[in-house]
C-alpha cells in the first residue's frame, strides 16, 4: 500500500469525482483530509464515512472556496492536494458569482493554502476536457484533441460557455500561480463523467444520463459525448501525483460517441426498457467529429474501463437508488 504513513488533501471530497478518488486513496492506505462545505450537512459526510478505512484514516475538515485561508488547516501535513471543488453548473443566471469566482479564486486559494506547506510537493487539479476544446481550431471530422490544444476564453465568453469559462480561467490561473510559487502541478481534463456513484444526491452527468434513458432528453444539443469512466478519473488524478514522471495536463476521455450509441448499449443490456422502439430508425451515418487522443493518459498508466461496463454500472447505480425503475 503505497500511501501508507501519508497524508493527502482531497477538497470538495463530496463531490462526484472527488467520493470516487477518496475511496481509491484510502484502499491505498493515505490518510485523506477532506474537505466539505458543512459537516453538519450528512449528504456531504456520510457516504464519505461508510468507506473502508474511512474510521481510521479520514479527517474531515470544513472549508469555503471564498475565503482565503479556509483551507489551511486541511492542507496542513499533506505531501499532495487535489483540488477537485468547483461548481459543475450548465445554466446560471449570475456567471460571474455562480461559476467564475468560485472556480477561479477558489482554486488560487486552494493554492496559495498550499504554498504555504513545505511537505506539499505537488497538486492535482481537476479541470475539464471543455478547457480543451474551445478555441481557434476548428472541431472537423478526422481532428484529433490533445493536450495542445486550449480553449479560448474569448471564444467562451462570445457564446456564452460559462462552465467551460470557468474551468479554463481556473486552469489558466493555477498554471501561473504553481510557475510563481515553485508548486508541481499536473492537471486532469476530464470529459463527461459516467459510471456508478454512491453519493445520495444525484450528480449532474449521472442526471443527464437518466434523462435520456427516461425521456430521450439531449444533454448537448449536438448529441455527442466525451466519455469517461468516473473510477478512470479517480485513478488519474493518483497516478498525477505517484507518477514522478508526471507532467503537465491530461485528457480523460474514453470514447466521444453520439447519444444514439449510448442508447443501443442501453437498449443491448436492459431489452426490458424498451428502447428499441425509440432507437430502431436512428443510424449513425455521419462520421464523428472529433477524437479526443489517449496516448498521454495511457503513458500515465491509466487502463480505461470499457464504455458498455461504465454505461451498465451507471444504470445499476441508479436502479440501486430507485432513480429508474424498470
């Protein structure tokens, strides 16, 4: 067990992502400080608490992206912190108060907590493969995305991408805080999170996914999707910080894939739903747009789970908590 004897911060720990890495850093035997924005909220702490090793080696700990030095006494002792809080919102009506602060002064709290702590060798920021994607470039057929390309917050800003605004500014400003400060940074893009979650409240990706298989509701217009297996991320963001190799940014990305091969996977593994009939006449003739490349992730070590294991373990997960009945 590779943790043993260490400690490490986990920040926003009741999140969706987050849950996933605290559980996979205790199985490794780190002490975790994870950081919540109430204990007194039990949707935030008690999922967090049933976890094994979770009585002998994890430490909640309250903290406010707002406030600076609200993290200090988490990062205390730490050798890594992953800073995974910010808020995952798709409409607002305040981006500035809602998205931009919170993710972007929140992060350089975070940070500037952590500069703080000698034993800090390096931080783990979870971004988003939408700080990837929109810029200059164009997204044709063929296009293969990587690490080298960055969104543009002009081009963000222009159409309104407020949660892709968000995510890259945040990036942008922990990139040019960690060069000041002599703090390593490696940070993971995720694409749309899938995969079985055992927070009570019900996650946004996890939503969007019930809501087409209930409704056929789009979560993109364009219906397409980024996909990644939540316990992939989970398992990046260790290999970001015991990887001494590591460097740099990560895309998290599976397989982008349109809503209508999603819903055949559906269809293959729960006839009983019924989907076929909804599903029969669809094809997907045109080509997919884009791919998102796996090489640097894969050279970190990440093995990604198969895309009709993710899609089945997220439809268990949400049978198991009686959000689809069927």
């Amino acid at each position: 067990m590779s943790g043993e004897g260490k400690a490490v911060c986990v920040t926003g720990a009741s999140g969706y992502i987050a849950s996933w890495l605290v559980k996979l850093l205790l199985d490794r035997g780190y002490t975790v400080h994870a950081t919540v924005r109430s204990l007194d909220d039990p949707n935030k702490t008690q999922h967090l608490l049933a976890l094994d090793g979770a009585k002998e080696r994890l430490c909640l700990f309250e903290a406010n992206l707002a406030v600076e030095g609200s993290f200090d006494s988490a990062v205390n002792g730490c050798v890594c912190v992953f800073h995974t809080a910010s808020p995952v919102l798709l409409s607002v009506d305040d981006p500035q108060a809602q998205l931009l602060d919170p993710a972007v002064k929140g992060t350089l709290n975070v940070l500037k907590s952590s500069a703080k702590v000698q034993s800090i060798k390096r931080v783990v920021l979870t971004s988003s493969i939408t700080a990837v994607l929109f810029g200059s470039r164009i997204l044709e057929s063929g296009v293969v995305i990587d690490e080298t390309w960055f969104s543009d917050p002009l081009v963000c800003e222009q159409k309104k991408l407020w949660y892709p605004l968000s995510k890259t500014l945040a990036e942008d400003a922990a990139v040019k805080f960690a060069k000041e400060n002599g703090l390593e940074l490696v940070v993971i893009n995720p694409g749309y999170v899938i995969g079985p979650f055992f927070q009570p409240a019900l996650n946004l990706t996890s939503e969007g996914i019930m809501n087409m298989i209930k409704n056929g509701n789009e979560v993109f217009s364009d219906g397409i999707y980024r996909l990644v297996d939540v316990r992939d991320v989970a398992a990046a963001h260790i290999l970001g910080f015991e990887n001494p190799e590591a460097d740099g940014r990560y895309c998290m990305v599976d397989e982008v894939v349109r809503s209508l091969q999603i819903m055949k996977i559906v269809d293959n593994l729960y006839p009983s739903l019924g989907l076929s009939e909804r599903y029969k006449d669809g094809k997907c003739v045109e080509p997919l747009p884009y791919h998102v490349s796996r090489a640097k992730a894969e050279s970190l070590g990440v093995k990604f789970t198969p895309l009709e294991v993710s899609i089945k373990d997220t439809v268990e997960s949400l049978k198991e908590k009686n959000l689809l009945s069927f």
